[in-house]
C-alpha cells in the first residue's frame, strides 16, 4: 500500500458519513446518496493528487456527488424547485427524521439544502462554501439565512403544536 | 414565545443536523472497490483507442426518434440487452431505459427498441433527419425550468441513473416520481453508474402521432434535452 493509497483510505472512512448524509439532505433518498456519494469518492481517487491539495476535499466529494447524481433536467438548472420525485416524495427518509424538519427541507431550493447540508455536515465556512458552489458569499448568506428561517418556522410550528 | 423562538441560528443547525443524523444509513463500502472504480475511471481516460473514440464523437451527437406505439407489447425476448455502447432495459412499469455508453450502432440501438416493443428511428446528427418536426409543448424551455409538463411526462425524472445488472424489481409498495401513484406500477431506482447517459421513456405519455428526439454529444456522458416531435414517415420512418 502506498502513501498516497493509505492517505486516500484514511480520507475516505473518515469523510464517507458526513459526505453521505449532506448529499441526502439534499437529494432525499438513501440509495442515490449513496450511489452518488460512491461514485463521488471514485472519482476523487482517480483525482487523488489533484483533490488532496484541495483546500475543502470534503466539498469537494460533495459537490461531484451532487453533479453525478443530477438528471439531465437538473444538470440544466441546479435550482429546479424540489418536486414530488425527490426528497420525500418516496418516504425514503421518513425513518428516524422529524416531519417537521423533513417539510422545512421540503421547502427549501436545492442550493439552500446544499448550502446547510455543506454547513452542518461538513462545518465550512461561508467563504469556503461560496468558492465550492462558484457564487458570492453573500448569497451563501442569503440561502443559509432563508434555510435557517424556515428550519426555525418548522420548530416553532411544533412546539407550539406540541404544548 | 416559546423555546424555538430562543434558539440562535446555530442551534437551529445543530437541531437539524441532529435530526437529520438520525437517519439510519449503511455503512461504506469497502475502500478497495472504490479504488478500482476510481482506477479504472482513470485507466479509461488515459487509453488512447478510448480518448480517441471521445474525440471522434465529440464533434458528433445521436438522435433517437421513438414513435409512440399504438400500445404497450410485453417484451418477447430477454427484458434486458446488454452491449458495450449502449443498453435498452424495459423497466417493470413498462417504461424503457436506454443508456448511451457510446455512439455506436445506432442501427443495432435501433432495432432493439423496436424489438421491445417501441418503434424507434436512431440516426447521428450529420445525418440528422430534417423532416422531425417539433411537437408543441415538447421543446426544453429555457433554463432555469427547462422541462415543459408533457417532457416531464415523457422522460420521468426517477429516472437519473444507470440501471446496471439485472432489470429493476419491485421493491414493496413505494417508488419516487409520477409513476408512483399509479397502482401496480412499482420500480426500484435505477442503479447509478459512470462514463454514461440515461434517457427514460415513458411510452403512455407520448401523445397519439408523437416520438421523441433525443441529441446526445459530445461523448456518451452529454445526452443534451430530448425533444417530443411530430411522428412521421419521414422522420420516424413508419
């Protein structure tokens, strides 16, 4: 096993969970995830040299994941609102996840889910983010602020429901 | 007020990342597979009878014109045909996948679907058919909402992935996408592969006397936005 093979190792069970569960914030189902995500860290191996000097490799397996996995209707237009066929829509990830917080996603564009999913799974910085996603740090902003408004309505909404 | 009211914008993210971790995942596959995927990613890239085949079709594209059948036929042969450049998979709900590797044999790709059951034309562009006409409504918008409703009916979104192996099964009582909420139409998602394109069709939605054109190119992994067009002898060939 070489250096750069056992670096690669070490990256990869390190990253594979948070990796997998932004990319299924934002496109909702399991299996895709993760078929996105593995082919996501394919990729990245076959780029090794060129991703471990990347300055957010992380984002960077996430980013490619969400771009391998996008229809050739998204390709076109990353902010297609999110409709019947993803997130939710198969129950997929009703197990174990908050309804409320699963109708909060729901809500959300694509970009702003990518934007909290690059946050909280992978805690990036704004700055960071913006360069990933290629776009100004106040629109990172502006998502992350509309995607915590709505996560924060949705909690609300719940515990006044709930007493 | 009440407790959310008093939550800052990071314990708004922690609670949703809390949440949201509490989806119950599997765990990653081994590292040494992933390796070879990559490996072999990269192998292909570097082949030169392979760069030369991207280059060749780089300048190229495929049109894949499907008549709408007057009805569905149930395969009369094996529902899944397996070749290098491209595979035709009728899925359990009677929809048809194809999936473009490369740009070869479009006769071969051609006859195929019309062996499962979908009259279809497939023809390169510099031989484009010029006598397709282009159904109303059946002409991508631009971006960012590029699908029209009767494209979407078409070309079903589920759809975005390789279905690799063997023909998808039912899996319970649940799918993604329009499809869903018909009775009796059940299918696992395609399994998502590499180095190609995936176009779905759904040969109910096509209007009496439409097909579909696909524009794929260049290379395999750039199937550009399918369109609906007026089925004719002249361009569909029946």
């Amino acid at each position: 096993v070489t250096n750069e093979q056992a670096e690669f190792a070490d990256f990869f069970r390190a990253s594979w969970e948070p990796c997998l569960r932004a990319v299924l914030a934002v496109v909702g189902s399991p299996q895709l995830a993760e078929d996105q995500v593995a082919e996501a860290f394919a990729r990245a191996w076959g780029s090794w040299r060129k991703v471990r000097r990347h300055p957010a490799p992380r984002a960077w397996v996430v980013r490619t994941a969400l771009n391998t996995g996008a229809s050739w209707w998204r390709r076109r237009s990353r902010e297609l609102p999110l409709d019947d066929h993803s997130l939710t829509a198969s129950g997929d990830l009703t197990d174990g996840l908050d309804a409320s917080l699963l109708a909060a996603l729901r809500r959300l564009s694509p970009r702003q889910r990518e934007v909290i999913a690059l946050r909280i799974f992978l805690d990036i910085d704004t700055d960071t983010i913006a360069r990933q996603l290629g776009i100004e740090a106040g629109t990172v902003r502006m998502h992350l602020s509309r995607g915590v408004l709505a996560l924060r309505r949705e909690l609300t909404t719940t515990k006044n429901h709930g007493g | 007020m009440n407790a959310s009211d008093d939550m800052s914008d990071a314990d708004v993210l922690i609670a949703a990342r809390d949440s949201l971790s509490r989806v119950p995942l599997g765990g990653p596959p081994d590292v040494e597979t992933i390796m070879a995927r990559g490996r072999a990613r990269r192998e292909r890239m570097l082949i030169p009878g392979m760069t030369g085949t991207l280059t060749a079709a780089a300048g190229a594209a495929i049109a894949v014109t499907v008549l709408a059948p007057a009805s569905h036929q149930a395969p009369s042969h094996r529902p899944t045909l397996q070749l290098a450049a491209w595979t035709v998979t009728r899925l359990a709900d009677g929809n048809i996948a194809v999936t473009i590797r490369e740009l070869k044999d479009p006769g071969g790709l051609q006859r195929t679907l019309r062996a499962d059951g979908v009259p279809a034309s497939v023809t390169f562009a510099s031989q484009r058919n010029m006598a397709c006409r282009r159904y109303p409504g059946g002409t991508p918008r631009q971006s960012p909402q590029p699908g029209t409703k009767l494209l979407k009916r078409v070309f079903p979104e589920p759809y975005n992935g390789l279905p690799a192996g063997p023909p998808p099964v039912p899996r319970g009582t649940r799918r993604s996408g329009p499809l869903a909420r018909r009775p009796g139409h059940v299918t696992a998602p395609p399994k998502l592969s590499q180095n190609s394109s995936v176009m779905v069709i759904d040969p109910s939605a096509l209007p009496s006397k439409a097909g579909v054109q696909l524009v794929a190119g260049p290379g395999a992994h750039a199937v550009g936005l399918p369109q609906v067009v007026y089925a004719s002898r002249q361009c569909t060939g029946s």
